[in-house]
C-alpha cells in the first residue's frame, strides 16, 4: 500500500541575520495509493525540501506525514527516491548500482543480485549489465538510478526532477519509459517537474505550487487516457488550462 497523506505541514530555515525564511507554509496534500501526482512550482518554492520530508531525510516545523495512516518519523525502507543528480557510485558496475541498497539491508548476495537482475531487465539495460556509470548516457544512469530505488520495493517512489539535465528527446523516450515501469509496478509516485508539458503527460493529478513562500495553489486533475498524444487537442487544451492557472494566480517563472 501506499496511500500518504501531508497534513498542515510548514518548514523555515534560520538566515545569517538571526531571521527565519518561510520555505513552505502550511502544506496539506493527499495522494492516493498506487496514484501518479505531479508537483509544479518555480525554483524556490519548496519543492525538493518537501520531497525531502516526505523520504525523512530533513524534518518538518510543524505538521504530520502519514503513510497508510501511520505517521512517519525518520528515513523508511517504504519510501524510494530518485534525485535529478544521478548519484550513482562511479566505481560500481550497473548491477552493483542496482544491488547497492539490497546489500545495506542485508540480503544475502545471491537473492540481491536476483532482484537487482530483475529491475535491470524492467529499466531495459540487461547489455549494460557490467558497464560502469562513465560508460553510459545520461538517460541511462537515471534509468539506473530508477531500477536501484525500485528494487529496495517501497510503497511510494519520489522523484526530484529526475530528467531536467536531459535534452528534449531523452526525456520524452524516458517520460514514456517510466509511465511502463509505473503501470507495471502500481507504484504510488510524487514527481517534481517544472514543465507543464511534463507534468500533463505524466500526473493523474498535478498539484500546483505558489511561489516561495510554497503552498498549494491549486491540485489539477488531468482526465486524459493513456498513452496520451502530446500533439493532440485534448492534450494541448489541458496544458493550456494549467498555463492559464499559472498564469492568473500563481506565477510560476
């Protein structure tokens, strides 16, 4: 299962000068198990600081995130993340990438590296199995960067942005890639982006996020059946819609 719920949550950082900045302010958001949402917001508004909360790696001010209505404290095995950077070790082969995590947990290395096998085949790099990070493309090492957090079997994937760095062709192949991996996999997935044109392809809903200090502007349902045609009307009146939101009240650069 993996059904999370954010409750009333806010975060500041102290400055050099004794005050605090507001990063995000009273944040409530439900997102449905096995549910794709896209979260759309301008640099600064406090999109990866509450990916971070959310995978426990930074604590919140105030307020609660639950997961199957349990609250969460601290880092959890249910909760994956894939960040922008690839984050790979550059010493490692592909499948020692994959098999990282396993292997922190403990699992034995015949079971890890059967699992590990497994996501190499799903991110479709079985060739690549012995290469190293510095031999593969950038599309490539954030597919293993995907097949290593899948892998550990969380309930919930993050993923920060995870193709910004790729140019317009990679990451449309990749945007495609990962809605297969997603059907195949019922994950529920919160995915950062600041394309409209990205998050209307991907989300069943894109939560639209104000400028600094973030809040939620608007959550936009997107009512489009899959595979949807990036040329096609329907498609092309929805990302209007959320430019139009955007445009009128919350002012994403």
């Amino acid at each position: 299962m993996g059904g999370l719920e954010i409750r009333n949550l806010s975060q500041s950082f102290a400055r050099d000068d004794g005050s605090r900045l507001v990063v995000l302010e009273n944040i409530s958001l439900e997102v449905a198990d096995k549910e794709f949402v896209c979260i759309l917001g301008s640099s600064g508004c406090g999109k990866t600081t509450l990916l971070r909360m959310i995978a426990g790696l930074d604590t919140a001010e105030s307020g609660a995130i639950l997961l199957d209505g349990k609250e969460m404290h601290g880092t959890s095995d249910k909760v994956g993340m894939v960040f922008q950077e690839y984050s790979l070790f550059p010493w490692r082969t592909v499948i020692d990438n994959i098999a990282f995590g396993l292997e922190m947990q403990g699992m034995k290395k015949e079971e890890r590296y059967r699992v590990a096998e497994e996501y190499l085949q799903l991110v479709n790099l079985a060739q690549f199995r012995d290469s190293y990070p510095s031999q593969l493309s950038g599309g490539m090492r954030q597919r293993v960067a995907v097949a290593r957090a899948l892998a550990l079997d969380p309930s919930v994937l993050l993923m920060d942005e995870p193709f910004g760095a790729l140019d317009a062709q990679t990451r449309n192949m990749l945007q495609t890639e990962l809605l297969e991996i997603w059907e195949k996999t019922k994950k529920t997935v919160i995915f950062i982006t600041h394309s409209v044109d990205e998050a209307v392809f991907l989300a069943d809903r894109i939560v639209v996020m104000t400028p600094r200090p973030g809040r939620v502007c608007r959550i936009f349902p997107v009512d489009l059946p899959r595979p949807r045609d990036r040329t096609g009307p329907k498609f092309a009146e929805v990302r209007r819609e959320v430019l139009d939101l955007i445009s009128q009240k919350c002012s994403i650069q």
